[in-house]
C-alpha cells in the first residue's frame, strides 16, 4: 500500500510541507501535481520524488479546468490501486475524484469552494457536496476552525476531522529561531510588506498605493509573485517608496523577508467569503519572526490576532480607513505588541503533524479503521 498525492498546485509551500512529512516517516509515496507557473521556483527542489508535474494553464475557464482534471483523475486511478490511500488537496480535485469513485482518501480543505460563491442555490450546492466529500472520506484535513461552522452548522463528523492551522514547516526549529533578530524600527521611517501571491487588489494594493501616495517617509515592499500582472500598475511602479522583489524561495528567504519588515500587511479583500472564514499562515509567521500583522476587521483572522495580541485590524478597502491606521500608529502600541509576541512560545507557530501521520499508520498497518 502506498500514499497517492493528487495536488491542484504543487509548488503550494502548504503542500509541499505535508508531503514531506508523510514521505519523512517511511510511508511509500507517488506524488501527482499541477502546476499553474505560480511560485514554481519551488519545484526545482522539492524534497520527495514526484511522479508526474502535470501543466495547467490558470487562464482558462472553471468548466475547461475541470474536464481536464477530469480526465487526469481518471488516469492516475488507472495508474494505482483502489487499495492505495489517495490524498487529495483541494474541493475541486476531491469532489472530482469522489464523483469518479476514489473510495480510500484523505481530503485537506484550505479553502471553502462555497464560501467565494455569492448564488444561494449554487453555494448551498457546493457546501452540500463538500459534506459528502468528507463524510465519505478516511480523514479530513482542515486548516481553520473557522471553516466548521460554514460547512457544517450543525452534526459536525468529528472522528473525520483532523485541524491542522496552516503553520510553520519543521524547517523552522530552535536554530532557526535563534537566528531572529528583530531589527530597531524607525517610526519614522516604516517599513510595511506584504509576502506571499499577490492578490486584492482592493486592500493590499490599495495598501501599498496608500503608502506610496501619502507616507513617502515609509516605504512598502511586495514578496512573491503577482496573480495578475495588472495588479501591479505603472502608478504602483511609480512610487520610490514601494518596492516589487518577485519571487522568493519559501522557506529559505523568509528570514531575510521579515528581517527586512516592521509590519506585516495580511488585509485580505473581505468580499470574498473564503477570506471571512480562514486563518491564513501570515499569523503564524509574524509570531514566529516577532513582526506585527494588521489584517481586515470581521475576520476569523482578526480574532485570532486578537488573541495572540499580535497586531492590528482595519476595514483595508478604503484610503481613509488606512490613512488614519498608518498615522495612528505610536511606538508604545507596537513595542507592546512585539513583546506580547516574543512572550509566545515559538513551537505554538511550527505545525505537528504527528496526529495525521498516526490516523494514516492505524489505516496502513492496522487495517482501515471501520469509521464510515
């Protein structure tokens, strides 16, 4: 028996963190990919050995994208065992692959499909689909809580679920956490970032215009690559304070990053109801390089950033709600959050994947626990 991974975007750093560690605990692995080009430098170095990087152009339509799925959902399944245990990431390739009759999977949901879906008829559709996928699964792997009460408002499946916060990778340990040296911030002089796909145009470029606009004693810089090109505009470019650096290598350049950033600007477009709902990796990062977050108010992330007292929240879709943030901010008020966050220990921000690891041995070598 083996573990057949079926990934909707390999170079993900989220997916690549799980497959390596299922493959670092001795579990025969064949790995099947997509890749759409984003951050794809990761896949010159990925640390298990794949089978298959299947090309996908992320241009084309939804219906276009799921025949194509489609058929490569039907070749792996061809290719393998119905004994094997399939792990799927994704709503869209694990619905795929439930509708063609994968029987043995695991499913890790990292984002609500239904939660984006504004059409009630639609959304209600999808989510009930969603209960099915993971009703009908070994395991279900969810990164936020606050996915539960959006795909099961009530009779939740607990012994299916498995929570697992979208954390550091083991990379990041004692010797790495050593190395940390928050920087001396001059507040006259701050230095916002934003690290990771760069997305919203509606907050976190709006963000960055902000500062370019109005702050020329501060600076922005953007972190990884750009969903759409346009995103980034010749006005952005303009400005000689916001810096664009391209792509970077996760995990090995984050250090670097946040060396170079005061705060964290994580203020997702809350237009979209995935965002409502999720708990992004930032929160985790900021924690564990000891650099303050601001994210959108009326999120599941603005509550947990609450409890760790680890930044701020700001309604980001507006210039004035970010003008009035950025000219508030006041040496004390941060100083006291950078404390808050060195008092975290930092192995609460790397994940533990020792529960998923022992649910995957009880079915590989004690026999497929009688849970459905």
């Amino acid at each position: 028996m083996k573990i057949v991974f079926i990934v909707q975007q390999l170079s993900q750093p989220r997916c690549i963190k799980r497959i390596k560690a299922i493959y670092d605990a001795g579990f025969k692995v064949k790995v099947y990919g997509f890749d759409s080009g984003l951050y794809n430098d990761t896949l010159k170095s990925l640390p298990f050995p794949v089978e298959r990087i299947i090309k996908r152009d992320k241009s084309k339509k939804k219906l276009t994208k799921l025949k194509e799925f489609r058929i490569c959902l039907k070749q792996i399944l061809k290719e393998n065992s119905n004994n094997d245990l399939y792990y799927l990431f994704g709503f869209e390739i694990a619905s795929m692959a439930w509708l063609l009759g994968y029987k043995n999977y695991i499913y890790e949901e990292a984002d609500v499909t239904a939660a984006r879906v504004s059409n009630p008829f639609i959304r209600n559709l999808l989510l009930s689909i969603d209960r099915v996928v993971i009703k009908k699964s070994y395991r279900t792997v969810l990164t936020s809580e606050g996915f539960i009460k959006c795909i099961f408002p009530t009779n939740k499946p607990v012994n299916k679920l498995i929570m697992m916060p979208n954390k550091l990778s083991p990379y990041f340990d004692a010797y790495k956490k050593a190395q940390v040296k928050s920087l001396p911030i001059d507040f006259n002089h701050i230095k916002f970032g934003f690290i990771g796909l760069i997305r919203y145009p509606n907050t976190i470029v709006r963000f960055a215009r902000v500062i370019g606009k109005f702050f020329p004693n501060h600076e922005f810089h953007f972190w990884g690559d750009t969903e759409y090109d346009e995103y980034l505009d010749n006005e952005i470019k303009s400005f000689s304070n916001v810096y664009i650096h391209g792509r970077f290598k996760n995990p090995d350049d984050l250090l670097k990053i946040y060396t170079n950033t005061d705060i964290s600007v994580v203020c997702y477009d809350t237009s979209s109801g995935n965002v409502l709902i999720a708990e992004p990796n930032k929160i985790y990062e900021s924690i564990f390089f000891e650099t303050p977050i601001v994210v959108s108010s009326g999120t599941y992330l603005a509550e947990r950033v609450k409890q760790f007292n680890a930044g701020f929240d700001i309604k980001a879709d507006n210039d004035d709600s970010i003008r009035v943030f950025v000219n508030s901010i006041k040496e004390s008020i941060l100083m006291k959050i950078i404390t808050s966050i060195r008092e975290i220990p930092w192995q609460e921000t790397v994940e533990d994947a020792s529960y998923l690891i022992d649910s995957i041995k009880n079915y590989c070598y004690d026999g497929k626990e009688k849970s459905n």
